[in-house]
C-alpha cells in the first residue's frame, strides 16, 4: 500500500478538524473515523472501498485512485455537518444557493478540500470522484462512476437498497446503466427535495451516451462488422 501525506497535518483549515494525519492513509481515516464515534461512516467507508475495488478490476481500471476516491469520499464526516456551511465559507469552497439550502450536499466539496490539503492528494481524476461522488456530473470518468455506484449500492442506511440487485445486474452491462438505474430510481419517485444540477446533467449525458452506444451496437450488427 502506498504512503502518502507523511508531514503532518499542519492545519490550513480556518475551522479545527479532529483528523488522524500520521502517514499511513488507510489506518489515518479509520484512526480518524474512530476518533469521531463514525462508526456507521467507518463501516460504510469500508463497504465502499472493498466493492470500488471489485468494479475497477471488472473496468480494468486504476485500483489506486478508486482506492484513494473511496476511502476519501466521506472523510467530510469529520466535521459536524452543522458546521459544513461555514466550513466552506472559512476556506473559500464555492457552493450554491441550493448547497447552502441542503448542507448534505456540501460534503463532497469538503471531503475533496480535505483530501487536498490534509493528505496531499493531487490527482485530479481522485479528487474529481470525491467531489461528485453524490450527485455525478456531466460526462463522468470510470473513476467518478464507480466511487459513485459503490457509494450507493453499499449506502450508509439500514437494509438493502431497492435499486441494489438492479445496479449490480446492469454492471454486467456498462457502469453508466448501472450509475442511471440509480438517478433515474431516485429522480421519479421523488426522492431528492430539490434535484442538484449535477445529477440532472449526468443523467441527460448518460441517457446520451447509452443511446449512442446501443446505436452503434444496432448499427454493426446489421452490417456485420
Ligand atoms: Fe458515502
């Protein structure tokens, strides 16, 4: 397992944060976790990173940064989401009008903000999976689907998921038919207050790309290619 972050969490956040940052990531977030009574995120977080793992191999895709994106995805749970409004207001994180109306949806800005500047992490395609990992965006990468698909299919509730069995069968076909049954699950039955623009906007760009995908299919299937 690489190492990552070995200075010491030197504390740039305007708000304190009861953070483990002693160099070794894994132990660091579970240390921190721990530290914070999450035992329900804890758990979560390790569902997340175990079944990331099975789905990048699925996709041959970087184990690595689906590891970091995972791990990372929930780290905001550190701070008490009363105070995530003003988290983001101390340390110059933009958030809309909507985010200020539905905190939730501030914490993946700050768990990508921690992943930055706590543990140093500096590749974009991470950071981007942590920072969408809620609601996805337009034209996501296979790093922000999969964080985004293992987040819900092992959610932080009790029971199983409704669309569960549903996500995990369309996986055999592509991550965004397992990423939309999700959206479109959550979006007509009404489940979201207000949508945020980025889910809406991933759904139109998955709904576009599986349509141009199944044409293709059709295409070269009737000429034979
Ligand atoms: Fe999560």
């Amino acid at each position: 397992m690489k190492t990552i972050g070995e200075s010491m969490y030197n504390n740039k956040s305007k708000i304190d944060i009861n953070i483990v940052n002693k160099g070794t990531i894994l132990s660091d977030v579970f240390e921190s976790f721990n530290l914070n009574d999450l035992s329900i995120i804890s758990s979560h977080t390790s569902r997340v990173v175990n079944l990331s793992k099975i789905i990048a191999n699925k996709y041959d895709e970087d184990e690595e940064k689906v590891f970091l994106a995972s791990l990372l995805h929930d780290i905001a749970g550190v701070i008490s989401s009363k105070r995530w409004v003003e988290f983001c207001s101390e340390n110059s994180i933009a958030i809309s009008d909507l985010e200020r109306k539905i905190p939730i949806l501030t914490h993946q800005k700050i768990s990508k903000w921690i992943a930055s500047n706590v543990y140093n992490i500096t590749d974009s395609e991470i950071l981007s999976a942590i920072e969408c990992h809620t609601t996805l965006k337009k034209n996501p990468s296979n790093t922000d689907l999969i964080v985004f698909i293992a987040d819900k299919i092992e959610w932080d509730q009790q029971g199983e998921p409704p669309y569960k069995s549903a996500m995990l069968n369309a996986l055999d076909i592509s991550l965004e038919k397992s990423a939309l049954i999700y959206i479109s699950y959550v979006i007509d039955n009404n489940l979201l207050k207000v949508p945020h623009p980025w889910i809406l906007e991933a759904r139109f760009a998955l709904e576009r790309s599986i349509k141009t995908t199944h044409n293709t299919t059709s295409e070269q299937r009737s000429t034979g290619e």
